[in-house]
C-alpha cells in the first residue's frame, strides 16, 4: 500500500510539474485561440454588440494576451460569464484566463484556486440611489432595501459594513447585473450597490440617468485584474508580464504609434530588452522576441486602453485616479522587464 501511494504521489509530482512547465500557454498556441471569460453587459468594461462583437477595458487584455501569444489580437474566443459561472469556468478550463471585474482576494486564491496577475483597475464599493431619496450617508439606508448581486464581493461587503454601524437593511439579491438594475429602476429598492465603476458604467443605461446619483462614499478595496488557474506557473508568468507589459509601455513612452519606431531608435537597456532587441526575456517567458511589441501594436499601452474604453473622452469620462502612474500619484507600477 504505500508503495502504492509513493507511485500516485510521485505521478501527481510529475504531472504538476509538467502542467507548471507550460501546459496551457502551448495548447494555445497549437489551438490558435485564446478562450477569456469576460462581462458582456458592463459598458466600458466589457459588452457585446447587435453583431456579437465584444470590447472594454477587461476585453481589451484579452486581446493583449492573444497579441503576445498567438501574434493576433482578434484570435480570442469570448465567454460571456455571469458572476455566479466565473470561477467554475476557471475551474473546468472553460476558459484559459477571467478577465470579467472580478476582485481579488485571499480566499479566491486560495480556496477557489486563482492566480491574481496584476491589478489592472484600482476600484471600491459605492451606491447608486435615487436623487429623491434623500439617502446621502450610509446612516441613512436604515431600513431601506438595497439591491445586490449575488456570489460576489460586493453581497459580502454590503454585510459587513452594515453589521459593524448596526445598520438594519434588507437586501434583495439577484445573480445578474441587469435584474439588479431593473429591479432598482422599478423600485423594488432604493439603491443598487456595486463597484464604483460599475455604478459610473450602468448609469449610462438607466431610463432616467438624472434622476440617480452616485453618493461620494466608498466602502471597499476593490483590486481588479487577470486570473488563471493554480497549477501551470509558466501561463501565470505569461499573463502577469503581458499585463505589466501594458504599463510599463506607458511609463517608458511606447504607444501603438511609435513602437515600431522604437525597435529602430531604442537606446535604453530596459526598452531594448522589453522590444526584444537585447537578452532573452521573451524566450524566458516561451514567448518569441515581439510578443511585447506586438501587444503594444496591436492592442495599445495602459493609457491608450484606459482612454479609449473610459477615459475623459468616453461616455463615462473617469479620471486615472489611484489608476495612473506611480510617478504621477497612482498605483501602476510595473517591475523591471530583465
């Protein structure tokens, strides 16, 4: 028997070790397809059109992922996934990567098994309420009802920000965005609470826009990024580095415009390195030596994906915020390609 288990154990070692080395990010490639799951009613974020095209911020990192490891940042194939399917399509391997504002935190890496890549949007809980409400504290949501999604963060910090001021409230859940805001617009509850982007990105599909107000009260850190699935460190690395790649391209000044000239006038070791020109940072990663520009061509630095999709000449009109640079006060902060 216990030889027995030394075999199985050994098998689960070696076959853990052969998924870590780059199971994953090599069935991609052979596939020619890069399965993300995403959000496809969150205007901004991610949405799909009459014709089924998807776009968003979220959805635009999916499409840098495909850029750096297929060469073609249209080669994705989309999963539309509420909150409640998300991580069981992680799970299963119905996708490759979620990338669908989804927060991270200690138990999704540790008892529902994601990998974090880094914080792509820096958010926090907040409330949309009726202008004639009255409601301006969160004192005054006492005895109101409150509309929530349910299996998410947002539910859970809804409770706990209650239960400590003693706040007595009802909430009325729902498993998708859209019931929550139909029931708020029929005025089944005096607030819809969720991700401040959220609120910013929904509030463009209300009936009546200006008669709903985000209140200025945050409730939560909300850190929003990329996930995989524990087990396969070399498709962790490839997402991560793709991810930081866009921020880096900013903070360094490499935009879709220029970074074809920049393989020819790069001068610094740290953009020669990051353009391929120099080291093997690329192949490090199982990545050919453009990967990064490519993604950089093809999808865009962190900026240029943050103004397209909600910036200040978006719909939305959001500010960088906590979202900028770290040499502009933000929290962007992308370690050295070396």
């Amino acid at each position: 028997m216990r030889k027995i288990l030394l075999a199985l154990l050994a098998s689960f070692l070696v076959g853990g070790f052969a998924q870590a080395q780059g199971g994953l990010l090599a069935e991609i490639q052979e596939r020619g397809n890069l399965a993300c799951g995403v959000n496809q009613s969150l205007p901004g974020f991610g949405v799909i059109d009459s014709e089924g095209n998807f776009s968003g911020f979220d959805v635009d990192f999916c499409r840098a992922i495909a850029a750096a490891v297929i060469g073609d940042a249209d080669a994705v194939t989309y999963r539309a996934l509420t909150a409640s399917e998300r991580f069981t399509a992680v799970q299963s391997g119905e996708v490759d990567v979620l990338i669908r504002n989804t927060t991270w935190t200690s138990s999704r890496d540790s008892e529902v098994g994601l990998n974090f890549a880094p914080t792509t949007f820096y958010d926090g809980q907040g409330f949309t309420v009726k202008r004639a409400s009255g409601i301006s504290q969160v004192q005054d949501f006492e005895g109101t009802t409150i509309c929530v999604q349910s299996g998410t963060t947002t539910e859970l910090n809804l409770a706990d920000v209650m239960a400590a001021l003693d706040i007595s409230y009802t909430p009325l859940l729902f498993e998708t965005a859209d019931q929550v805001y139909a029931a708020y617009e029929a005025d089944q509850c005096e607030s819809v609470t969720t991700d401040m982007s959220g609120l910013v990105s929904r509030s463009t599909l209300l009936q009546d826009p200006e008669a709903s107000v985000i209140l200025p009260i945050t409730i939560s850190k909300e850190p929003l990024g990329p996930a995989v699935l524990h087990g396969d460190d070399q498709w962790f690395d490839v997402v991560k580095w793709v991810t930081f790649a866009t921020m880096f391209a900013e903070e360094y000044g490499i935009t879709s415009d220029n970074v074809r000239d920049q393989l020819e006038t790069a001068e610094a070791p740290v953009v020669r390195r990051f353009l391929g020109l120099d080291g093997q940072v690329m192949q490090q990663l199982g990545l050919d030596s453009e990967a990064m520009v490519r993604v950089i061509e093809q999808v865009g630095n962190y900026g240029e994906i943050f103004a397209r999709n909600l910036g200040p000449d978006t719909q939305f009109g959001l500010e960088r915020g906590l979202n900028a640079q770290y040499t502009d006060g933000g929290l962007l902060y992308s370690p050295p390609f070396r």
